[in-house]
C-alpha cells in the first residue's frame, strides 16, 4: 500500500455516468478513493451504502469520493441501481491504478491464494499526496472513521 506523504499517482479511469475522473483535475479538493474487491459482495454493498449515506457530509467538507474495482462501468451501474448508490464508481479494469496503489496483492480465501482487491482507502489532500492510507479495512465504522479525517486536514 502506497505511504503517507507521497504523491498519489495520477490516473485517469471511466466513471459511472458517462465521465472520465482524472486525480489530478480534482485539486484542490480533498480525495476519498476507497478500493474494493467486487460489486455486489456482501462486505462491498455495504462499504459502498456506508459511504453513499455519508456523501453529503463529505461533500460539505469538501471531498470528493469514489469507489475504484477492476469491476466493468456495465457491472457498476447495476451495482449502483440494485443498492441505490450515489457514490461515483470508476472502473479499473485493467488493474493498473490498483497496482499503481498497492491494493492489488496475493489473498487468501478457503485454503486457495489468489491475486485480488485489498480493501484498502486512501486520503488524498489538496496538494495531491496521500494524507491516510487504511490497508485492509473492516466495513463497520470505517466511513465514518475516513469522514473523521477528512473533517482534520
């Protein structure tokens, strides 16, 4: 996972609802990128709602969040409608911005290993570095705990 203190590397991804985000275009607004495994799992669908509740509240303290899976913009926007998620969610289908962030590692499941998504998040701050990396997150309170953070810079 990428430190705290380096530059977040910059990308440019499809976004649900026809855009293109690029990291670098959103400054110097404070950045939520919340990596996740798959749409539509049980510990997803709830970081997702999780973060969509507190939309509002992040969006008044002015950042911007997005949830980033190597999951396609088709297979979102039924995330999306089925869960009723206003949280952006872009799509890394070639892995590269997870890579680029250190979320794409080895994983352990029933006995098997397996290349996946860490649930991991990271802070972006208005100068473009990483402010708060949370590798390997549990759901409960974590939205909340992000929130807490952007609320500090």
């Amino acid at each position: 996972m990428i430190d705290a203190n380096e530059m977040a590397p910059d990308f440019t991804l499809p976004s649900t609802g026809d855009t293109e985000v690029t990291l670098s275009a959103l400054r110097p607004a404070p950045v939520v990128l919340f990596f996740y495994p798959r749409d539509n799992t049980s510990g997803c669908t709830k970081e997702a709602i999780a973060f969509s509740e507190l939309l509002p509240e992040f969006e008044a303290a002015g950042a911007k969040v997005f949830g980033i899976s190597k999951d396609s913009l088709s297979s979102h926007d039924k995330f999306i409608s089925k869960q009723n998620l206003n949280v952006p969610l872009l799509s890394d289908e070639n892995g590269s911005v997870c890579e680029d962030y250190g979320v794409w590692a080895e994983k352990k499941m029933y006995g098997k290993t397996f290349m996946g998504i860490v649930r991991s998040t990271v802070l972006i701050d208005a100068t473009g570095k990483i402010s708060r990396s949370w590798p390997k997150v549990k759901v409960p309170g974590h939205a909340e705990e992000v929130l807490d953070a952007v609320k500090a810079l």
